[in-house]
C-alpha cells in the first residue's frame, strides 16, 4: 500500500496525539504554552479562559503565534477532540499583527462539556513543531432535568411539562450547532464561488 507523504503526517500527528491523550489529561494545564524546535521558529498559544468561553455550539476563535519568523504560509494544523469528536483542520494562511508576528487563527463552535486541542506546524524542511495538548473543560455542564414530587395533585402533567423543557432545551443547542454548521458552509460557499 502506497501512502503519501502528506497522509503519514497525518497519521503520525493522530497516532501522537491520541496516545498522549490520558496522560494530557492528568496534568494541569498551562495557560500559556511554546513549543520549539531545532530550527528557532516556536508556536506560542494563550488558552481561552474557561470563565469567558462562549455558549456551546458559538463560534470561539483559537489562535497560535509563530515566533521567529515571519512568514504567514506555513502549514499549520489543528488537531483537536470537540466533545468526543475528532477534529483535524488545516489552518487558514496567517497575518501579521501588530508587533509583525504571524498570527494563525480559525474559529470553532464552542463545546459542551471539553475540548483538547494542539497545533502541528511543518517547516519548509519537513520537520513539526509541536505544542502541548490544550484542556477546555467547562466548570459545569447544562442538563435541565426538573424533578416533581409525587405528592402534588396533578405531578404527572408538571413532570410531563417538565420533560418537555428539557427536550426543548437540548433542541436549542441542537439548532445552535445547526446555525453554526450553515454559516460554516455559507463561508465555504463564499470561498469556493459557488
């Protein structure tokens, strides 16, 4: 079987982040993390404060910084598991701030409960750089659940009405991560002239 190059780095860069996965999370995460590598260039990346992360399923910009150069082509990836699910995304061509650093950043939907997340860059001589795995882990998670005690006279209609708001606020956040994955293909759209 013939795999191409660009195929072995992405399995290399999966294998590498799903094995250090559960010791990732038995560390404490550092709000600030830089990685370097043998030719100088160093990705640095603040982790979002998890009292400000926005509603589930809203868009939350991540970005990374790379140091020591300054260019804004490089190929940089996020590999990151949203609640569960695996998210391998190409990041999009970098600018330059204002201190003429290149500055990678794409949004995602906020999750629900936890994220982990790195970024991946190849240099123009093939070798990655790396950063540590990242932990968004909210505080606590929304699951609406009303209990009606049974000595009520008419407890079967509150605990049905009851039930109902709770489907009703799981279909809010459904239709949230809905609204999101349209404006994701509206942009997708946009980029491809369609």
């Amino acid at each position: 079987m013939v795999v191409s190059r660009s195929m072995g780095i992405y399995i290399l860069v999966a294998l590498l982040f799903l094995a250090g996965l559960v010791l990732e999370l038995l560390r404490v995460p550092n709000t600030v993390q830089a990685a370097e590598s043998s030719n100088s260039i160093e990705l640095y990346h603040r982790v979002p404060d998890i009292k400000n992360l926005p509603a589930p399923a809203t868009m939350m910009p991540i970005a990374v910084e790379v140091r020591n150069t300054k260019k804004t082509d490089l190929k940089i990836r996020l590999v990151a598991s949203r609640d569960g699910k695996m998210i391998d995304l190409a990041m999009p061509q970098g600018v330059l701030n204002v201190q003429d650093v290149p500055v990678y950043q794409v949004e995602l939907p906020a999750p629900l409960a936890y994220m982990t997340y790195q970024f991946v860059a190849q240099t123009e001589d093939g070798t990655l750089v790396t950063t540590r795995r990242f932990i968004l882990r909210r505080n606590c998670i929304q699951k609406f659940q009303v209990n009606v005690p049974d000595t009520v006279g008419d407890a079967e209609f509150r605990k049905n009405i009851a039930d109902l708001v709770g489907k009703a606020r799981s279909l809010e956040r459904d239709t949230a991560n809905y609204e999101t994955a349209l404006k994701l293909i509206d942009g997708l759209k946009v980029l491809t002239g369609e």
